[in-house]
C-alpha cells in the first residue's frame, strides 16, 4: 500500500495523464489525501463526505477503483490523440504515459481503511466506507505493457477526450455541448428515396475513409426525411461525430474550425432547415466558410445542410423585375451559395404509388402486414386529410394504427 505522503507526490508528479485529475471522483479523491495530512479533522471529514457524495452522484454501484480510472478512457492527451488518429506516440510518450498509468492504478487500489488507519481519528465515527472492487478493463491485464495495446484499440475505435464519450454535439453561442440522447433513427427505418440516400451514403463513407468528399445541400419537399437521413449517418458510421449548428451560429464557425482542426476525428456539422431573406448577415458567412473564406474548413470537417429551397435565398418577383441595373448580377448571388455544396441530392413528395409502397414496407417493419388492406385504404384518407402523401405522413399513420390494433380498436 502507498503511503499517503508518497502517493500525494505521486499525483504531483503525473504528466501525460494529468487531466485525469481534473474529473470529479479523482479530484475528490486527491482532496481527501492532502486532508489527511492535515491535523484538522473538520476539514478531513468534509473531504471524506465530499468523496462519497461524488461516488454516489456517480453511479449507486459503481466501484472506487473503477471511477478512479474510467476517467483514462476519455483523456484528451499526447498519447490518447496520437493512437485516436492512427499514430504510433514517441517512445518517450508512450513511456511516460505507462508511468501515468501505473500511478494511477496503484491509487484506485487504497481503500478507505487505509486511509482511516494512517488518520488520527477516533475509530467509532462509523464513516460510510467504498468498495475498491476492479480498474477499467485495461488496467486489469496482468502486465502493465499490455495497457498500452488495449488502450491503443479503445482510442482507434473511439476517439478521445469529449468525442470518445459522446458523438453528438451541439454548437451554440460559442459552446460545444454535447447530446446525452441523440435521435436513435437507423437508415432502415427510413423507407424509400434509396437513390437519394444512396447518394449521401456513398459521399459519406469516402469521407470517413479519408477519401475525398463534398459538402452535401439535402433540399426538397418537407417530411421527406432529409433531417433524419443526416441524423441516422451517426448510427452507421461509428468513427463520425456529428455536431448541429443552428443557422444563428454560423458567423462563429471560425471558432469550431479552430477547435476541430487538429483532431483526429472525422466530424459533419449540421445545419438544419436553412434559408436565407435579403438582409440576412449569415448568408455571406456561410458562402464564406463553404468557399473562400480565411477561415477555411478542415480536411476533417464537412457541412451538411437541409432546406426546403434549392436556392436557399428568399426570392420575390419584384426581386427579378426590380429597378436594379445589374439584376443579372443579383440573381447569381441567389444562386451562388447552393452551388457551393459540392453535392445536392433533392427530395420529392412521393406520388400515390411511391407513398402506399412506403406504407407497406412500414407495416413490415411494425409486424402489421395481416391488416395491410386496411391500411393501403386508410392511409390514403389519412394522408388526404393532412394535404399531401409523405414519409413523415406515413410514419405518423402507421403509429396511430398501431398503436389502435394493440387496444383492440378497428383502423378504419
């Protein structure tokens, strides 16, 4: 067993690893040997209260050692970067790192009595006790060497620090905050439109190959599914993360590109419903982080968008007839920002056939097939009553039926 003193100057010395102690259950953790050298026993037993409200905040069962060290998993560092782009660290890194990690494994290993043993305080204060239980998978090899491998893997697999944990994100006034619970939509839930979504699809997988790919414009018609064809990219390809940027922040890309650059992870950023009126400032901030600007786009980053317009550009008549002597010009600065995505893949309502096709393969998914006729007819009035055939149409009808067959109700 470590003696306090000698594991406090352990923790002093950490270097690769050092972020670790920033996360709760080590900081806490690290609190609470530094109060034990101290000769104040107030401010020893808050440290001790505070490290078991941190491991219950944590998880009810969760372990000591395993909270200590879970925290390695998602380290942004030298070492974790390094192995989550494809690249093998310095032998100076890796050696350095392995010291790191074998601290830190023989700090998850003191257990409360321990520390109560090398205290001063009286034993009959019947203090809540943690258990020690087992460290992350990877500290759990016998040989220290293997840690390296196992985690060399993890980060390969996953990526590291806030894009290991997470893979959806939000970018909003300046902040990147991630998406406890992203849509869970799969491309096979989404029925129809294959040509389209092929198109997507095959634009995408080059680009987390590190193959060459464009920016993608998903235009067309409303509840065709051009959201959820983006979203659902995050289940297929398990190496993207995908971060949302409301129209609002686009003038603050720059900001993202600077935090995006030097990782090695592959990212979309996603802009959902896009369109522009005359006077709108982001408009020229899109243009120029598509095309042009300072600030260009990472090789590791592209920018899907939906719209509903292909120009993207709000657009009147008396826009076209005005008394503008270079309209010609005017009407090109509509159409300049579409061109910009490399790919524009368009969606259309289905017709009746397209949409009744799309009701079928939805009742296959839901096991509902027995009442197919039913639901041929229903879904054609369904649809008619909410003024037009679409796959969101679809997907509401087929919910309500099914949700009526498990009551015992009739569909039509």
């Amino acid at each position: 067993m470590l003696q306090i003193q000698e594991a406090v100057y352990k923790i002093a010395s950490l270097s690769i690893y050092r972020g670790v102690l920033e996360q709760n259950v080590p900081k806490a953790f690290i609190k609470l040997l530094r109060a034990s050298l101290n000769e104040n026993p107030e401010l020893f037993l808050a440290a001790w209260g505070e490290l078991i409200s941190t491991l219950s905040a944590k998880n009810a069962e969760t372990k000591f050692s395993w909270a200590f060290t879970e925290p390695v998993l998602y380290d942004e560092n030298a070492f974790s970067l390094a192995y989550a782009g494809g690249v093998e660290p310095s032998s100076f890194i890796q050696s350095a790192a392995l010291r790191d990690l074998k601290i830190l494994k023989e700090l998850s290993a003191i257990t409360a009595q321990d520390i109560l043993a090398a205290s001063t305080l009286s034993s009959n204060l019947n203090l809540p006790l943690w258990e020690n239980g087992q460290a992350i998978e990877p500290l759990e090899q016998e040989q220290p060497e293997k840690w390296t491998i196992c985690l060399k893997e993890f980060y390969n697999q996953n990526g590291c620090g806030r894009f290991a944990r997470n893979r959806a994100f939000i970018w909003r006034n300046g902040v990147l905050s991630p998406v406890l619970h992203p849509d869970p939509t799969l491309l096979k839930d989404l029925k129809g439109y294959e040509l389209q979504r092929g198109m997507v699809l095959e634009n995408t997988s080059a680009f987390v190959q590190g193959l060459p790919a464009n920016n993608c414009l998903l235009y067309g018609d409303r509840g065709t599914g051009k959201s959820s064809t983006v979203k659902a990219l995050l289940h297929e390809f398990p190496t993207l993360r995908l971060i949302e940027m409301p129209k609002a922040d686009i003038p603050h890309f720059p900001q993202l590109v600077e935090l995006l650059a030097g990782l090695p992870m592959r990212f979309i950023v996603f802009i959902d419903d896009l369109s522009f009126s005359k006077q709108d400032d982001t408009y020229a901030s899109l243009k120029a982080v598509l095309e042009g600007g300072l600030a260009s786009r990472p090789e590791n980053t592209l920018i899907y968008a939906t719209s509903n317009r292909r120009h993207l550009l709000r657009e009147t008549f008396s826009d076209r007839e005005g008394d503008e002597i270079h309209r010609g010009d005017t009407i090109q600065e509509s159409l300049s920002l579409a061109d910009r995505f490399g790919l524009s893949v368009r969606f259309m309502l289905p017709d009746k056939a397209q949409y009744l096709d799309i009701i079928e393969k939805l009742a296959h998914q839901h096991g509902i097939t027995e009442h197919l006729p039913e639901l041929l007819i229903g879904a054609e009035r369904f649809a008619l009553e909410r003024a037009g055939r679409s796959p969101r149409c679809a997907q509401q009808y087929i919910r309500l039926v099914e949700s009526r067959i498990r009551q015992g109700k009739r569909i039509l």
